[in-house]
C-alpha cells in the first residue's frame, strides 16, 4: 500500500484543507495524518465521509503522497498544485 492523506475542500469557501494529525482540517499539509496501512486509510475514508455528510467539505479523497526529507509530497501533479498553490503569478 502507498502513503496516502485525506484531502477535501471546505464547503463554504472551496479552499483545500487536508485532514491533520490533530483531527481538524487544516490549510496546510505539514500536519496532515498519513496512512501508513488499510485500517488507517480506512478510517481517514469514513472520517471523510462523516464530514461530507456533515456539510463541511466537498470533493473527499484519500490522495497517494511519499514523503520527502520528512515532508509531504503528492505524487500527482494535481495534488501538489493544490497543495502549494498556482503554477503562474497572477497580474496584479
């Protein structure tokens, strides 16, 4: 099984949050709660599931991560676009 993490975006605004190791969706994912084995991707998936059925968050899913000199990295593109921000500056 890969590392993965629980990633979202939150209901009432779209921004991306990830779950932390506190068990609050955070805006950064240093802290977030990596899944090492089936139990605990299992568990981060029903945690996931309560909140959207909750209304907190949207678009729930458990992304695949490695992690790098002790920091979280996605391995998709997608999801490191999401976690560090646009590819380009925007004009002012």
């Amino acid at each position: 099984m890969s590392l993965q993490i629980l990633t979202a975006n939150r209901l009432t605004d779209g921004v991306v949050v990830w779950y932390d190791v506190d068990g609050q969706w955070s805006l950064t994912i240093e802290r977030a709660e990596i899944a090492r084995d089936k139990e605990t991707a299992a568990r981060l998936e029903a945690i996931g599931k309560q909140a959207f059925a909750a209304n907190l968050v949207v678009d729930v899913n458990l992304i695949d991560i490695e992690e790098v000199d002790g920091a979280i990295r996605p391995l998709r593109l997608r999801e490191r676009i999401r976690a560090e921000g646009p590819t380009i500056d925007y004009a002012a």
